[in-house]
C-alpha cells in the first residue's frame, strides 16, 4: 500500500516485472522501496490500468468538469 493512502490498487505487471496501479486519485509506479507518482497536467485523477513490455504506460483522467480522457 502506498504511504498515507486510503486505497492502493495495482492493475498490471509487464514481461519485465515493473508494475502499474492506483492509489487514491494518482497512479503510481514501484520500484523497489519507493514509488513515482504519475499524475496527468490538470487532472484531479489519474489511474494507471496498464504497460506493455517496453514500458508505455496506458490509463485515464478525469477533470473537475467531467472530463475523461
């Protein structure tokens, strides 16, 4: 679980073993002991849902208007 959050979710692992996921409104990458935190320009959320084997990382936003890209 990622440090101070209410919810952790990890969605998928590539060939290579790096991991992608979620917790509270950001997505996150671990590596070894710590995590980077992804979180797309002007988004109030971000979730990361998936990374193929030379590590693009796919997910989704959305913004305080409704927008979801």
């Amino acid at each position: 679980m990622a440090p101070n959050a209410s919810s952790t979710q990890f969605t998928r692992r590539n060939a290579l073993g790096v991991t992608v996921g979620s917790y509270d409104s950001h997505g996150l990458v671990p590596s070894g002991t710590s995590l980077a935190t992804v979180d797309y320009p002007g988004a109030e959320s971000t979730q990361l849902s998936g990374i193929n084997y030379w590590g693009s990382i796919v997910g989704n936003y959305s913004n305080r208007d409704g927008t979801i890209g």
